[in-house]
C-alpha cells in the first residue's frame, strides 16, 4: 500500500492520516481470536490495569502468536512508513493495548518520540506508529485523542510519570497541552478522535501529542500498534528490556497483502515462553557496547 501525493501533504500538516475498514472483518477477527490466549498469560510482556487483571498493554505479541506475527510484517502497516521515511523501517515496538470495557484505564498526554529519546536513546524522530482498531472505536470507550499539526512543535518538555496508571509515560504538562489545542483549533477542531469500525488504520507521527480517556463503557477497544523506526534511527540504548524496546535493528520484509487469511510461515521465538535475554537492560550506550566487544 502507497500513500498518494494528497496523503503525504496531508500527513505533513496533521501528523496523522485515518483509514477507516481498511481489513475486512475476516483479516481483523484473526488478530481478535488470538488476543485472549495471548492476554491470559502470566508473563512480564502483559502489564496490568493499576490493582485490577485487565492487560493494560501486551507487549511483543509478534514474538508470541503467530498471527500478530504475520500482522507485523503486513504491507499495509508497513509500507506507508517506509513511503515516508523513504528508507526500510525496523519494529521498536510491538503493543496490543487493552482498553478493556469498564476498567480501560487513561493514557496521559504524551508524545512517543519522548520515551523513545528518554528512555532508548533514538537519536531523531523517524519513528511513528501505526495501529490497527480491532473493536469497533466510538465516543464512549476512550478513542484516542490527537492535537492536530502538533507535530510540528517537535520536542516537548515532559515529565516522568510513575504514578497515575500501572505504565510509566513521559506526560506533557496541562498548560501546554492547552496552548497547543489553542493554536490547532481550540474547540472547532484543536482535539481530532479518529473512530469508526474494526479494521481501520491510523497512521501518527511520533511526536504527535495524543491522549485517551479511561473507558466506562461496556464495549472494549483493544487497538494494536506498530512502532516502526527508520533502520539507520536504531535506538542507542538497551535501558528497558527487549520485550518492551526491541534489539532486532534489520530492515522488515513484507510478507503478501493476503497473510492474515493465509498460513504464511513466520517464525515466533518466544511462544514458549520470554528469554532470559528478553528481560535483561544495560545503561551502557549501544555504540560503547560495540566498541568493547
């Protein structure tokens, strides 16, 4: 899948672009059959609501299922990346976020870039995600929220939130969150929440602000995304353990635009179970690392 000149100066001035039902019900009820085999595990890659069971966030599910494996490397998701990058892209992250009926809780406002930085070391911006709803995504069960062309004011300061919810997040202090809204729009159109059906795609740009609110509706709405960083943006840091910030920097290579109907083989190392290697961190830069061996 290619973006058109249209999208790509769309996603400039936005930061995003929203493809409502781009898989069929067919390609998204493969990824919903396997998510809750993949949440009942008591593995460190599930973390958890703050005091409750429901999973919060899933990592590296395409280490684990297959397939979210074959997602992982779907033309779909991966080669409007690679369009705007105009370079082959690599998975830093993996998640399949949970915001489960009832008990879904907030997401801060927060860029992602800026844990990438703080926490990984990723030297510039050419990373950005790219999700795929796998409920349907309405007013009442905490869409995700986008300050439009906030992209734009690159960076932001932001602090260390270690204690609203069960994830620790870079968060991006109220008074700005409001003058940015300001400039975008205010009330016509400062704060954009893509929704629609099942299947649908969006697209964002890692600096991005975004946020969403808990959900207290009775409908879920688990989403999964893509972190896709350019090959040469790899992350200089091994801070946070491989589940959670993947090591594997080689390019991604597509499989067919029919794999999640079809059994194309995929390789899942961790379906067993997590590695010692999958849970273990270094504060050395990655540079320094390949110097020493």
């Amino acid at each position: 899948m290619r973006l058109t000149p249209d999208q790509l100066e769309q996603f400039d001035r936005d930061g995003y672009l929203f493809f409502p039902g781009l898989f069929s019900p067919q390609e998204t009820r493969t990824l919903t059959d396997a998510v809750p085999e993949l949440y009942s595990r008591r593995e460190a890659y599930n973390v958890r609501e703050k005091g409750k069971d429901a999973v919060r966030t899933n990592f590296a599910a395409h280490m684990v299922s297959e397939p979210f494996a074959r997602l992982a490397r779907h033309p779909r998701m991966v080669e409007p990346v690679v369009d705007l990058f105009g370079e082959a892209v690599y998975m830093h992250q993996f998640k399949v976020n949970g915001k489960m009926a009832f008990e879904g809780d907030v997401w801060q406002w927060h860029q992602d870039y800026g844990t990438w930085l703080n926490d990984d070391m990723m030297p510039t911006e050419r990373a950005m995600n790219v999700a795929i709803f796998l409920d349907e995504v309405n007013e009442y069960n905490g869409p995700l929220m986008f300050i439009p062309g906030s992209h734009k004011k690159g960076v932001v300061q932001a602090r260390h939130d270690l204690t609203t919810t069960s994830y620790p997040l870079w968060t991006v202090d109220h008074e700005l969150i409001a003058t940015l809204v300001d400039r975008a729009g205010g009330r016509d159109h400062g704060i954009v929440s893509p929704k629609g059906p099942a299947g649908s795609m969006i697209l964002f740009h890692s600096c991005l602000l975004h946020a969403s609110s808990s959900n207290l509706s009775p409908w879920n709405r688990v989403s999964v995304y893509l972190s896709l960083c350019a090959v040469s943006n790899h992350i200089r840091r091994f801070k946070r353990p491989e589940y959670i910030a993947h090591r594997d920097f080689r390019p991604i290579e597509c499989l067919p635009d029919d794999c999640l109907v079809r059994d194309y083989p995929v390789d899942v190392p961790w379906k067993d179970g997590l590695p010692a290697s999958a849970l273990q961190t270094s504060s050395v830069p990655f540079d320094e690392m390949k110097q020493a061996a």
